[in-house]
C-alpha cells in the first residue's frame, strides 16, 4: 500500500477542507509555459546566432527560475519576482524581435492571472466565512 501524505494522516472526519489560492495557481500556470517559451527562445537563438552556447545556458537558467518562482507565488514577494521575469522575457526581444510581442501577451496573461485569481480567492475566503456562519447558525441541520 502506498504511503500516506501528511494531510492525508492528519486528516480528521468533520475537518473543513484546505482553501487552495487560485491565484498562486494561474500565476504558476503562466510561469511554467513562460519557461517553455524560453527554452524555445534558447534553442532559436542558438540556431540562428552561430550555435553559441551562452543562449542556451540564458534560456535554461530563464526556464528553471521561472518554474522555480511557482513555489514563491504565495510569498508576499512571489508576484514581484514574477513581474521580473516577465520583463527578462520581453527583454528577449533585443534578440529576437519578435519575442517583444510574445513577452508582451505574457505580461498580459500574468497581469490577469494575478488579478482574476486574487478576485476568485476573495470571493472563496468570503463564502467560506458566510457557510462557517451558517454552519454555527444551523447545527442540527444535515446534508
């Protein structure tokens, strides 16, 4: 049998379950597909500029801390860090010009990401306030 996770061991029957941040899940979304782009960019650049190696050594440093800012996101500094990224990938554009264009739809999807997941997150932090009240409200009451 495989073992269990700790949640999975520390969980009780009657337990509410955990909220999770939508927002830390867009913004995470945005950021893996980010780094796809720029091992794509790394891989261009090293075909068209003389088969340099230091654009693929950029793109897979770009990459690993663009997935490595996922486990950041729910840090107050998490979507700072995020909007950094954003502007080293549209930077890639000095190289090739059409990642101006490219970056830019990426800042554009982590700008909304960041937004509409943190409107959904409020939005679920305030019904569960409103059912734990109806829950205290109404005790005898069952599914």
């Amino acid at each position: 049998m495989a073992r269990l996770t700790k949640a999975q061991r520390e969980w009780r029957p009657g337990m509410p379950k955990k909220l999770r941040s939508t927002k830390t899940m867009f913004a995470s979304t945005v950021l893996v597909l980010e780094a796809f782009v720029a091992l794509f960019l790394g891989l261009a650049l090293f075909g068209v500029h003389g088969k340099n190696p230091v654009y693929l050594v950029a793109a897979v440093v770009l990459a690993a801390l663009m997935v490595a800012a996922c486990a950041f996101m729910g840090k107050k500094w998490g979507p700072a860090f995020g909007w950094i990224l954003q502007l080293l990938l549209i930077a890639g554009g000095f190289w090739e010009p059409s990642m101006f264009v490219v970056g830019v739809l990426f800042a554009i999807a982590w700008w909304y990401g960041l937004r509409t997941g943190g409107r959904i997150d409020r939005e679920n932090r305030a019904r569960a306030r409103q059912q734990s009240e109806w829950d205290a409200a109404h005790p005898d009451a069952t599914d």
